[in-house]
C-alpha cells in the first residue's frame, strides 16, 4: 500500500503531468475505449477457457458456468492484492472449498496455467527485445534496461527447459541434495511431468496464451490510442512484456504505480509522449479490466448471501 501510494503522488504531484493528462481526457475518443473494453473482454475469454482445459486435463470436472464465476472472483480480488497474481490465490481457495477432494488438482490448474502464460511471455519478451533491439536503443536509459531484462528472460527460458529436460528425461531425484534450488526444480518438474502426460492439452493451453497475452497488450494499445496517435500496436506489443513482468512483482496493489511509472517513462521515451499520458494509459487501462472484474464482486456476494442462508 506505502508502494502504491507513494509511486502514485510522485506521478500525480506534478502540475505539468496533471495538466497533460486533463488535455488528454478533454481529446479523448470514446471509440477507442470500447474497443479497449472489447478487447479485454477477449483476454478475460481466453483466461476462462485455458483454465477450463487444465481443470479437466486434472481430471477435475467442473462445469463451465462454476469455472467463470471462480475465475471472475479471482480477477475481482486481483484488483486489490499485491502482484498481479493475487487473485489466483483467491479462485484456488474457493475451488478447494468447494471441491476438498481435489485439493491438490486444483492447485496444481492454477499452477500449470501460470507456469505457460510465464513460458509464452518470456518468449515474447525476448522475441520483442531483441528483434526491436535498435528502437529500444532509441533511449539509452531503456535500451540498458530493456539489456538487462532480455539477459533476465534469457537465464529464465534457459532454467525452464533444462528443468523440463531433467523432467523429461527422469533426473531430477538424481540431483545432488546441495544443489541450489533443488526443490524449486522438483516442484516445477511435478508441473512438467504433468503437461508430458498430458501434451495435446498443454500444448492447447499455451496454443490460447498467446491470444490472451496479445488481447490483454491490445487493450492497452486501444486505450493509448484514445488519448494520443504516437503509439502504434508494435510499439505496444514490444512495451507490454517488460510492464506486465516488473508490475507482477508483488510489490504494490495489483501493480498499481509500477505500472503507470514504467508505462509513463516508456511511452515518453520512445514514442514522444508526453508525460502524463502514459499514467493515464495505464490507469484507464486497469479501469477497463476493473470494470470486467465487477461480475466477480457479485459473485462472491452472492455466495457469501447463500453461506450465510445455509448456516441458518
């Protein structure tokens, strides 16, 4: 919350910021932010589904209408807990609740979900940061941390697929007992052996990653586009990757400040934008998914309504 609030009034105290972002909304086309609610509504779609296929790849059955509303109240609570993966907490514990025979499957969804949509981003972060290497470059400040996060992406696609390699090939009970993060490695070889098991549907699953990925950067695009023309869908495709991977740090509400600070300077940077703007970007944008996860307040009120019922 200190996080949140600080990187918010270090944004917000400045009067030319607040007078470009006031010029901005004034100019503001609506057009482009219903099709930013469109589009964010395609990513919550892609979401929903993914989830649905690895609850029945762990041959957990739960009807489609059960799976949207979890996964709505867990986009709901998303919006108010640290990182951007709060919410997958909340939908594990509620399934738990309501399936306790499959307590494990129901982690172990969420997991596989997280460790693909992390795979698929990983290598778009790398695909954009070294394919726009020279637009990066444009900024020496974000052409050295852009450097910088293409080497993190890199260390990190290269821990995966050894550790997918060691799964696959049954060593990873053969790894010395001293070896640093030996049991994050055995953790993560139970997520591997269980997309080796089941690889047509892991291979779908990561197959709609990439939709959900690309609609949740194109919602901000649209969002851009309704309050300057200087960013183009490139632009923010190649952007999005480097600010969805530092705001799911769970080091402020749902991102909130990191996101708008690193959208702020890399839309300023890069594509001429004046400051404000991109604060505003990223806070329209949050409003967008926000409004999508209102669905999930009423749902979870209305369980809460049906608890209370059955206790009396």
């Amino acid at each position: 919350m200190l996080v949140t609030g600080g990187l918010l009034w270090w944004l917000l105290h400045d009067p030319t910021r607040r007078t470009d972002m006031a010029t901005a909304i004034s100019q503001a086309d609506p057009l482009w932010l219903i099709a930013a609610m469109a589009s964010a509504g395609a990513c919550e779609f892609f979401g929903i589904i993914r989830w649905q296929l690895f609850l029945k790849m762990l041959q957990l059955h739960v009807p489609l209408a059960e799976t949207t509303r979890l996964f709505f109240i867990g986009a709901f609570f998303n919006q108010f807990l640290p990182g951007t993966t709060g919410g997958d907490v909340v939908r594990v514990l509620y399934l738990m609740r309501e399936h306790p025979e499959h307590r494990t499957a129901g982690f172990l969804s969420v997991a596989v979900d997280r460790l693909l949509a992390m795979l698929v981003l990983v290598g778009m972060g790398l695909a954009f940061a070294w394919g726009r290497s020279d637009w990066f470059a444009r900024s020496v400040a974000v052409g050295h941390t852009m450097n910088i996060f293409a080497i993190v992406l890199f260390v990190m696609a290269i821990g995966l697929v050894a550790s997918f390699l060691l799964t696959k090939r049954q060593l990873v009970e053969r790894l010395p007992a001293r070896l640093p993060f030996r049991s994050a490695i055995v953790k993560l070889s139970t997520l591997w052996q269980l997309c080796i098991e089941n690889r047509r549907e892991a291979l779908l699953g990561a197959f709609y990653t990439i939709p959900m990925l690309v609609t949740f950067f194109a919602a901000f695009y649209f969002v851009a586009r309704a309050f300057t023309s200087k960013v183009d869908l490139l632009d923010m495709m190649s952007i999005m990757p480097l600010v969805t991977a530092i705001s799911a740090l769970p080091i402020s509400l749902n991102g909130i400040g990191v996101r708008e600070a690193l959208l702020d300077e890399l839309l300023h940077e890069l594509c001429g934008v004046a400051k404000g703007t991109g604060v505003l970007v990223s806070m329209t944008g949050m409003v967008v998914y926000l409004i999508w996860g209102l669905p999930g307040g009423w749902f979870y009120l209305s369980r809460k309504r049906r608890d209370a019922s059955q206790k009396l």
